[in-house]
C-alpha cells in the first residue's frame, strides 16, 4: 500500500503516549483529519500496565479486557475506542510496523514496503521485552514475554493447562507476574540473580516484607542464581529450568521479565541523535531534526530536578511526556519538561483477595534512607542526600497519608 499524500502529524507507535497525545489533540481541537497514528498492533492504544495487573486475574475474577481499558481511563478520562478515533477524525493505521525512516525526504517506510509522507513526526515506540537468547531456550513454546496484548491472551491461555510456572526476573514484572501465578493457584517460583526482590529501588526492609508477603501466598524464591538452560520436553514445549547453582525445576509455563530495550533503531540509523540508549531530545521535546519529537519509554530528556539525562520507561512519564508535548505544540506554554518521577505497583488486588498490596515512589533513590513504619500496613522510606529529601517510597498508606508525604517532599526538595 502506498501512501503519497502528506500527512501534518504522523505518530509512530500505538501506546500510552499515543492515546494521550491523541486525548490532547482532540482537546486543543487540532486532531480532525490532522494526526494519523502509525502502530504494530492491532488494537487501539490501550493502559499497558493493566497486562500484568487486573488482565491476569483469574477467569472467574472478572479480569480486564479490552475494549475496557483503551487509553485514557487510567486518568479517568475518556475510554478512546477505535470508533472514538474515527469519530474525531484520527486515522489509525493498524499492524504497520515502521522499519524505515529518511528525514531529508520527510518520509516512514513501513515493513510491509509502504511509504507514508509526514510535515511532523512524533516518535513513542516505547520498548521491546528483553529475550533470552535462543541458544538457552529463550524462544521454546511455553516461553512467554509481557509486552503487548497479544503476549498477555498467550500466557493467558498457557495458564489454564498449566501447573508448573517459573518467572525469571525479581523486577516489575517478575513480582506483578508471580503474584497473578499463584492467584491462579499455579505452583510458582521466582528466580533472580541478586540477593533481593526490585533490587534497584527497594531497600533490604521494603524486599523481605514483599518475600515474606509473597511466601505466604505460596510464592517460591530462587535467589543468587540465574537460567542456564529452558530445556524442552518430549512435546517441544519448555519442561524445565536448569540454574547456574546446578538446581533444576519443572515447568511447563516460563514468564520472562528481564528488562526492556527502546524500540529505537530505524530512526537512531536515519541518524537522530541518541544518548542513554533511547533518542536525544529537550525540555520540548524536539530531537536532533527539525520536526521531529520523541516522547514515552524512547525519548533521552533533560530530567530538570536532577539536571541530569533520563529516561523513564514509567506509565506517569508517557502520560505527562504526551501532554506535555501538546501543551508545547499548541503555545500553551513554553516552559520546559518539569518532571518529578513516578512509579507504583500494585498486586493481589483481584476481587476477594485477603489483601493487596500496593506501593507508590516520588523522586530520585539515592543517599541514605529513613525508614518509618512497620508495613501493618503502613510503611514509609525517605531518600536523603545532605539533608534534603530526593526520593519517597509509601506502602498501603491511605490517601491522607499519601498527600501529606507529597506536601512533605515538594516543601523540602523545593526548599
Ligand atoms: P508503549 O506503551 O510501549 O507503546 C509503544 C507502541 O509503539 C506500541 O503500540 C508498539 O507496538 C508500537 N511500536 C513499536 N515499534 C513500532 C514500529 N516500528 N512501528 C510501529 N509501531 C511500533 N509503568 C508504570 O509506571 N507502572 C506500572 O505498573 C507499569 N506496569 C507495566 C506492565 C507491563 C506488562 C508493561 C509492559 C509495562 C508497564 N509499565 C508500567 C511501563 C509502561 O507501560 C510504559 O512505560 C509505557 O507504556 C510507555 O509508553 P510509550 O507510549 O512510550 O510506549
């Protein structure tokens, strides 16, 4: 299929930044035959980070599915279904990878060899899962990754013939993951090569109150060791886990939640400049060409609280990076990115669940920590660099709680 006509704005990638750039478009009346949004996948822009929360509930616990929590329902704004974009007059191309960029001409080319004209681009391709390499078993049936929809339904459908499971990774995913496995009554271990759970953020205290948390919900850890081999059985599907301490596990379900790399490499090679594996922009936005933006998981920007580089592959930074970027776009401000970083989990949060779990963290982790409380429920930990505040880190506090550490935090950092 080819695209000739010039489009104004051309969005490549169908995520979380792409549902709220669409939402601020709409809003400042400049989506109406004006944006069209260029994605991989098959769906509308969706809430990614329900995939690995009310998505994997058991099937008798009503989980979520689309078209329930298309973007921007995470805000609790409106729920943008496809007709919603048809309605407001943004064209959509659906399972279009873009392989190809070439700036001088101003044009995409799409894998499957189209070519599509834009004035604008806005580049939010977010981030691919982290495979293990084939030669270890990386790509065995029964071996799953959590990125997109389609990864979700299949580890889904894995999991009701399943018995045995192992999540490889002690990060994000890797808890979120383990906590749906045994809500599914799945005999799960978890194995990671570092001494504790979410080793970059959590301190000792916070990790042996989620390991012992997890255990008594029937959780197993493997720690201090990673996965030799994903050895097949008689079927082809993966049947066991081979660990670097010589231990070996059955299983017939692998999750894998080792990371993420930013879907950068069609338009790192047209020659975008890149910095912290993702690409180059500023306070606005812009990249390295004229006309060009990158926002989400992939764009490097200015991180002003901390006058350092980041990139954040966090739900909060898509959302606020898309507003942000409209707000520059239509003149409502000329300010800078001003990001305060953000990040939560949540787990065991299915209906009729004892109890959930849930943690939310502001800022930087980094210098000494404070720690308050006993997590019965509550629990608190504060970063300190010289005196000042840089991080917070709240479990299970009510929102009371939760606003008067925000007041805290913003009254010290910005002292
Ligand atoms: P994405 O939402 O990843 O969207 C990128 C889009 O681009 C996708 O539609 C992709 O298919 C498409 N694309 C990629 N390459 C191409 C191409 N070449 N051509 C066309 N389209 C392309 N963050 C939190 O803060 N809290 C959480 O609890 C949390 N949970 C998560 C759970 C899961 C399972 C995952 C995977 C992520 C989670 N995150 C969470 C991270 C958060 O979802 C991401 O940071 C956020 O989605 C990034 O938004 P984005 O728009 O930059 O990228």
């Amino acid at each position: 299929a080819h695209m000739n006509e010039n489009k104004e704005f051309v969005l490549v990638g169908g995520g979380n930044a792409a549902g709220y750039v669409a939402h601020a478009f709409v809003e400042n009346g400049i989506a109406d035959g004006r944006l069209c949004i260029v994605s991989k996948e098959k769906v509308a822009p969706y809430e990614r980070p329900a995939l690995s929360k009310a998505y994997l509930f058991p099937l008798d616990k009503s989980p979520a599915r689309l078209p329930g929590f298309h973007t921007c329902v995470g805000s609790g704004w409106e729920r943008q279904t496809p007709d919603w974009y048809k309605e407001k007059g943004i064209e959509v191309l659906y399972d279009t990878s873009v392989s190809g960029l070439d700036i001088s001409l101003g044009t995409l080319s799409t894998k499957a060899g189209g070519t599509i004209k834009y004035s604008n681009l806005i580049i939010a391709t977010g981030s691919t899962a982290t495979r293990l390499p084939e030669a270890v078993g990386g790509s065995l049936p029964g071996v799953h990754y959590l990125r997109e929809v389609e990864d979700a339904d299949s580890l889904v459908s894995s999991w009701q013939e399943a018995s045995k499971v192992v999540v490889i990774g002690g990060g994000y995913i890797g808890m979120e993951v383990s906590a749906a496995s045994v809500s599914w009554k799945l005999d799960t271990t978890v194995v990671f090569p570092e001494k504790y759970v979410m080793p970059r953020l959590f301190t000792p205290a916070i990790a042996h109150h989620y390991e012992e948390f997890y255990k008594s919900r029937g959780v197993k850890f493997e720690k201090g060791t990673s996965v030799k081999k994903l050895v097949a059985g008689t079927s082809g599907r993966v049947a066991r886990v081979e660990l670097t301490n010589g231990k070996v596990i059955d299983a017939d379900t692998v999750i894998v939640g080792v990371g993420a790399k930013p879907n950068v490499i069609p338009f790192l090679q047209a020659g975008l400049k890149s910095l912290e594996g993702g690409i180059q922009v500023d306070g606005q936005f812009r990249t390295s060409a004229p006309g060009i933006f990158a926002i989400g998981d992939v764009a490097a920007f200015p991180l002003k609280i901390y006058g350092r580089t980041a990139r954040v592959e966090h739900v909060d930074h898509a959302r606020k990076s898309a507003l942000h970027f409209a707000n520059v776009l239509t003149h409502k401000t000329t300010d800078p990115y001003d990001y305060l970083p953000f990040f939560y989990s949540r787990v065991f949060e299915y209906p009729g669940s004892e109890r959930k779990l849930w943690w939310q963290f502001y800022g930087d982790n980094v210098g000494d920590t404070v720690e308050i409380g006993d997590f019965n429920p509550k629990y608190a930990a504060f970063w300190l660099v010289s005196g000042r505040i840089k991080g917070v880190f709240l479990e299970s506090g009510s929102p009371e709680v939760k606003f008067l550490c925000c007041c805290f935090f913003f009254g010290l950092c910005l002292s």
